[in-house]
C-alpha cells in the first residue's frame, strides 16, 4: 500500500543563472503548501523584500490539490524560483501476501491477549462503518477457514474453536 506524496522541486535563479535546486516530499498537500509559502517568506525576508504577490493570491498553492504536476513562478528582487510539483495518489490496493504478512507480524510482536482487546477496541472507534462491516465478513471466512484447516497441536486450538463457531453460524 502506498501513501499519497507530492513531490516539490524549488529550482533558485539568480541574475538569470542556476544557483541552486532543492527536491522535498511531502504526503499532505497542505504539508507541501506550508512549506512553500515558509520558504519563500523566508527567502523574501532574508533580502529585504515584501511578500511576493504571487503569496498573496495563492492561486497556484491551491493547484496543488487539484493539478497533478505542474509549475510556477515566483520573482523576489534579481532572484527567480521556479517551483515544481509532482502529486503521486495514494495506492490503496493492499495485496493478499500482504494482508497475510501484517496479519502475522501483528500476532507474532509479543502482544498479548488484552493487546488483542485494545486494538479490537480502537477499531470499533476509528474504522469507518462500511470498513468494520467488511472486516466482519472477512472474520467469517477466516473462522470458516480455520474450521476447516489442516492442524496440529500448534494450532488445534484454533481450528477446534473455529469450528464451532462456524456450526453455530451455520445454525442461524
């Protein structure tokens, strides 16, 4: 699963000439604008000039929303900075092998039962409704195929408990 990142390049002219290049990422859009308008804020003040007007609109700040890459322009004194950005969207696909693989990483960290609990707890309180509903309908199939697994002494408790678990909701 991959989170959401905006990518800003600030690209510094001077007199027409490179002077420099800064690439930064951010996740939030509003991480990215904060930074740009701290930046250029700063950079105005260390020069002795007044907030550039391209700030005072924020016009292309707002772009960052809703325009997927794109670029501006901001003029302070002989100093030009060209800013860039790149939105890459959060990938909320999350694969089988890792579904499994935090599944196990989560009951094999040393928690114990009442670490269960809390976390079931926090769930019921932070998921959305929609979410919880699903997660339901795939504790089912786990249940299910646990109740139906191969097993040995490791894991009879589980598939023995599963199993009537899953008669009982067989029986509704």
């Amino acid at each position: 699963m991959k989170k959401q990142r905006i990518i800003i390049s600030v690209t510094e002219l001077s007199c027409g000439a490179f002077d420099a290049q800064h690439i930064h990422s951010f996740e939030e859009p509003g991480e990215a604008k904060s930074f740009i308008k701290g930046y250029l804020f700063k950079e105005a003040a260390a020069m002795g000039e007044s907030t550039p007007n391209e700030l005072s609109s924020t016009s292309f700040l707002e772009r960052l929303w809703y325009d997927k890459e794109g670029s501006a322009t901001v003029d302070l004194g002989t100093n030009r900075y060209v800013i860039g950005w790149l939105s890459e969207p959060a990938d909320g696909h999350v694969s089988d092998e890792e579904v499994i693989e935090v599944l196990e990483s989560f009951v094999n960290s040393g928690r114990a039962r009442g670490n269960y609990d809390a976390v079931a707890q926090q769930s019921t309180v932070v998921m959305h409704r929609y979410c919880i509903n699903e997660l339901w309908k795939f504790v089912k199939s786990l249940v299910k195929a646990f109740s139906v697994m191969r097993f040995d002494e490791r894991n009879q408790t589980a598939h023995d408990e599963a199993a009537s678990v899953q008669y009982y909701m067989e029986g509704l």
